[in-house]
C-alpha cells in the first residue's frame, strides 16, 4: 500500500498551488505524476480511478472486467466532485459496486480514491470529498498462502541478517502485509510514554 492511503483531510481551506485541472481525467493524470506514486503502482492507481469515474459522472456501473480497459470513461469536470448531490449518488453506486466485486478490489478501489481526493484537496483543487461515509467492506480472511508451522519454522532457522528476520516475525506475528509494514513510520510507534 503506498503512503498516499493515510488520513484524509476534512477542510483544507487550501489556496491552488498550480493551476487547477479542468477535467476528472487531467487532475488524475496531475495526482499520478505528481504526488510521488510508485511506477509500479501508478497502472492499478489509473485502472482504479478510472473505474470510479462512471460512478462520479452519475453513469453506473463500469464496463465489467477487460471491458473496461478500452472503454471510454464518461467526461467529468473536476468541479463536479463538489456537488452536494454527489455523495449519496455515489453511496448507491458503491453499494451496487460492493455487490459486483470482492471486498479486496473494492477496498483498493476506495482506497486509491481516497488518496487522489485527499490529494486534490491538498491542491486546493476541490473542496469537498464525495467519499465520506462509504465503509471499507470486510474481507475474508485469506488462508491459501499460509505455510504450515514446520516451514515457518524453518524459515525462522535460516541464515540471514537480523533485519530480515526481524521483518519476518513481524509479518508473521501481526499478519500485517509486508506494504504495510514498510511504510511504517518508527515516530508514529515510539510513543511518549510508552513502556
């Protein structure tokens, strides 16, 4: 998970830094060149804010699976993500997305919108977030990749820097995914006061 997915801000009051995109699809193109995002992740960032603009344009449901790669997104206006009227839209178009789809592609969905948003809203380039209220759905529990206890307690037997089995216990004992634990900031886990 990159490091964009963190906190939004509720009122930013912020002035535009750069001139502000016309178009949905421009301030996307601004968010992934701009705001630090990984090449790798910048292909599954566009898909994901892509597919969030039919339901942003009033115009749900996307094309379904490698239909939606060719398929051309509806025009929006930047501006239209301030409207009033768009959050309940866009709570009944998740909805109907949650029932389409597995709970892990509609959370990296959300997401990744939530971080273009908390983005553009740091630009000073819109002022509301359509977003607020929609929940992060429950995923199962994946079982399919755990290795049975002999083979995890071998990898912990191997020869290798304490760095990596320090990595390794914590993924194990945590379950944390190793994204996740990467971006993790030691400031944010040394707390004052803490034992």
């Amino acid at each position: 998970m990159d490091r964009h997915l963190g906190a939004i801000p509720q009122d930013t009051g912020a002035v535009p830094l750069a001139p502000v995109p016309a178009t949905y699809a421009a301030a996307v193109d601004r968010y992934l060149t701009s705001a630090g995002i990984a090449a790798s992740s910048a292909r599954v960032y566009r898909v994901s804010l892509t597919t969030w603009c039919w339901p942003l344009a009033g115009q749900h449901p996307p094309p379904p699976g490698r239909a939606r790669r060719g398929a051309r997104p509806p025009a929006l206006d930047l501006a239209d993500l301030d409207d009033p009227a768009l959050p309940e839209r866009l709570a009944a178009a998740y909805a109907a997305r949650v029932s389409e789809v597995d709970a892990d592609t509609v959370n990296r969905e959300l997401a990744v919108v939530r971080a273009a948003v908390a983005w553009w809203r740091g630009q000073g380039w819109i002022d509301s977030d359509p977003t607020l209220g929609l929940e992060r759905r429950p995923a199962p529990y994946d079982r399919t990749r755990a290795l049975p206890r002999q083979q995890v307690e071998r990898l912990f037997q191997l020869e290798a820097p304490l760095r990596e089995k320090t990595l390794w216990r914590l993924l194990y004992e945590s379950a944390a995914r190793a994204e996740e634990v990467l971006c993790l900031n030691i400031e944010d886990l040394d707390l004052p006061g803490s034992p």
